[in-house]
C-alpha cells in the first residue's frame, strides 16, 4: 500500500471515532449533547492542529536537526521527516565547507594565483598568491571590477581584445608575471598568474657569473699565453727575464687555480643535492686554527689578538664550511688592513646565539657597497682587490656557508675607519 495513504489512517480513524462517539451521545442523550460533545473536540483538535503549526512555523525560521517542535500523531511523524531532511542538509553543509576549507587551504599555498571573476571582470575570488601578483584584497575587493583594480594598459587591452589563446607576459608591481583568463562556466573566467621573477634573475645571475667567471680568467690566461708567444719567438731570451716571465706565468695560474676552487666551491654549496652535515665541532680549536693562519699571512704586519673565552666549546655543523666561513672573513681583514693595524677576533655567547666576528682597522667600506657585498664578484675597489689577489667570491661563499647553518652575516663599516664582520649562529646550533 501506499505509504502515504498509511501516514493519513491514524487521523482518519481519530476523525471517525470522535463522531462515533458523538453519535452515541446523540443516541442516549440527545442531539444537544451529542452534537455539543462532537463539537467540543473538534474545537480542541483543531486548536491543537494550529498550535503545532505555530511552533512549525517558530522552527522553520531557524531549522535544527537538534531541537524538534515536539507533536504527536501525524505531526509526530512530519516533524521526524523534516528533521531527517534538516540533518542532511546540515550533514551536506558540513561537508562542502568542508572541502571549502581544504580548497582554500590548498589555493593558499600555491605559488600560482588564482582569481575567479564573473563574466563582466568583477572579482568574485582570488587567492593570496594572486593578491601578491596583481596587488589584490579579497575581501575589499570583491565585486569591484579587475580592470578598476590593476590599472595596466597591457593587462587591459589583453582583456578586451578577449583573445586567451596565448598567455600574456608583463610587468606589474616589478614582477614579471605570465597572465593566462580560461573561460570557466557560462558566466566565469579563471585568472592564472605565475611569477617568473625569480627565474628571470637567476638566469640574469648565471649570465653575469659567466660574463664575470670568463673575465677573469681572461686575464691570466692572456698574461701566460702572451710569455709563451714571447717566449717561442725570443728562444735565445737571457735566463734571468726568463725566469721572471716564468714566475708572474705561476702567479697567474695560482690565481687561475684558486678561482676555479672558489666557483667550485660555491658551487657546491648552493647545490641541494649537498646537504649540510651536522656534526659536533670543536669551535675552540677551529679558531685557534684560523687565528694562526692569520698570523702566518700577516707575516708580523698587523697586531691580531684573539678573544674566545666566553664562546661555547661545541657547536653542530660542518667543520670544513665553517672553518672556510671564518678564514675568509679573517683573511679579508689580514688583506684589507695596512701594516701596523689592529685584527682582532671574537667568538662569544649572546642570546641569540653563538657569534663570530672580526674586527679591524683597515681601509673600511662605503656604505653604499655594504649590500651588495656578498654578490658574486662583485669588488668595492677593481684594482686593489687584482693587486691582493681577490677574486669577489669569498663573502658570497661566506654568505652561502652561512645559510646552511641558518647564520646570519653582519657587516658594520666606515670608509677610512675599519669594518666588522660577523656572524651570528642560532641557539640550535649549540650542543646540549
């Protein structure tokens, strides 16, 4: 049978008895009070009727699966039915905020942008990637037109011209970004924006590091090359020229050799598939290592003292990156300072850390160098850094050192007065 015909028997035989029961009154007692009677629990069952549909009404203006506007009979089992409807539709809500939140937590962390606009260019949505590119806010923004928002001429005549099928690259907020619109729905376009910023000025540093590598080695290689061309067409050459040609050759193919060891150097340390080893390291006696090769370079030329007696005696990291960061900023000091100045050396304990650093009084540093110190050949003065046998890679291999151990490099200089260099190690670095 149907089930609905069902549900209706409970009140059809309720209607039946209440007028049987009445008929019976009007049997025994009169039609008065039979019809009296009839009537009076007519009007109780309607009054109840409207009762359950007011609180009906009371529940549907703010529906929970977890409070029943109560009832009995047919009601009973209407309540129980919308309340089944209302826990799925609850179980439903849940689940698409839900997959809501994961969307969002996934769009957030991808690199790309994303924004969803309607079919006018309002913005509906965009994720923080995309607020980054384009100078974006999803929440004050929303339904305001992109072509309001970003105000470039490519951007907009990429938009109304409404030919997608190539992406466009420009440059917005000096980021250099590839911009794709994919047509999504009827009524929405998907904005991709990718920044390829960074790709452009790695391939910009790779040319330079090539351009730089190949200008250097140029150099010795035209000052050997030009000895041996003499040296073929002057066989007959008095042995004590000769033997000058043949030390500045040596000169240059140290220099040469020392410059390729520091590119592959470098280049070993900015290789991810060289991790770093973390490993106990004797800082005490590692710097009493540097502090002699300093005075061996030094020669008696400079006064370098060394203070370490509140520096931990343990640290982890790698021993050979470590020791290469300290020479380096040791041997720059030694090279950089005029006899008779002062080096002196610190390894201590702050609360931020272990810190090394160097301290001297030589020529110092203008401040517009100091932040572009580290780059790769990059040298304040061209023709004293070749006098002393610079090559520009010893701070970018001291930069790099340091970052593997998450350390910091600190420079503090004054032209004419001394520098500081330092480097300041985290808390995890020391052993427990």
């Amino acid at each position: 049978m149907n089930p609905h015909v069902l549900f209706w028997i409970p009140a059809a035989l309720r209607l039946a008895l209440t007028w049987a029961g009445a008929g019976v009154l009007w049997y025994y007692y009169g039609p008065v009070i039979g019809l009296s009677a009839g009537l009076l629990v007519m009007t109780v069952l309607v009054v109840m009727q409207l009762y359950f549909l007011s609180q009906l009404d009371i529940w549907l203006d703010n529906p929970r699966s977890d409070a029943s506007p109560g009832g009995w009979g047919a009601w009973a089992e209407i309540y129980e039915r919308l309340m089944q409807l209302q826990r799925d539709e609850e179980k439903s809500q849940a689940e698409l905020t839900e997959w809501l939140a994961r969307f969002r937590q996934a769009m957030a962390l991808l690199p790309i942008g994303v924004v969803i606009a309607d079919d006018v260019m309002f913005l509906e949505w965009c994720n923080p990637a995309a607020e980054k590119h384009l100078g974006l806010n999803e929440v004050e923004d929303r339904g305001m037109r992109i072509t309001n928002l970003v105000r470039h001429p490519d951007f907009i005549h990429y938009l109304m011209l409404g030919r997608y099928d190539n992406p466009l690259q420009v440059t917005i907020n000096d980021r250099k970004l590839v911009l794709q619109v994919i047509p999504f729905e009827n009524r929405r376009q998907i904005f991709i924006t990718y920044d390829k910023t960074e790709e452009e000025n790695i391939a910009k540093m790779r040319r330079d590091f090539v351009a730089n590598a190949s200008h250097e080695l140029r150099t010795p290689l035209t000052v050997i090359n030009g000895f041996l061309e003499v040296a073929e067409a002057q066989p007959d050459m008095d042995r004590e020229t000769r033997i000058a040609h043949l030390q500045l050759m040596l000169e240059q193919g140290y220099r040469m050799q020392r410059l390729v060891d520091s590119m592959l150097q470098l280049t070993a340390l900015e290789s991810p598939e060289n991790p770093v080893v973390r490993e106990p390291v004797n800082m005490h006696e590692l710097i009493q290592g540097v502090f002699d090769e300093a005075n061996v370079v030094s020669n008696g030329r400079h006064a370098i003292s060394l203070d370490m007696a509140e520096g931990p005696d343990t640290m982890y990291g790698s021993e050979d990156e470590i020791r290469t960061a300290f020479w380096n900023l040791v041997r720059n000091a030694v090279r950089y300072t005029p006899p008779g100045g002062k080096v002196n050396l610190k390894w201590e304990n702050t609360e931020n850390g272990p810190r090394f650093s160097v301290t001297d009084t030589g020529i110092g540093i203008a401040a517009e160098h100091i932040p572009r110190l580290t780059q790769r050949f990059y040298l304040v003065d061209k023709t004293r850094s070749r006098k002393e046998r610079g090559s520009g890679l010893g701070l970018a291999i001291v930069r790099h050192a340091l970052i593997r151990h998450r350390a910091e490099l600190n420079v503090k200089s004054e032209a004419g007065v001394g520098s500081e260099f330092s480097a300041q190690f985290p808390n995890e670095s020391l052993v427990a």
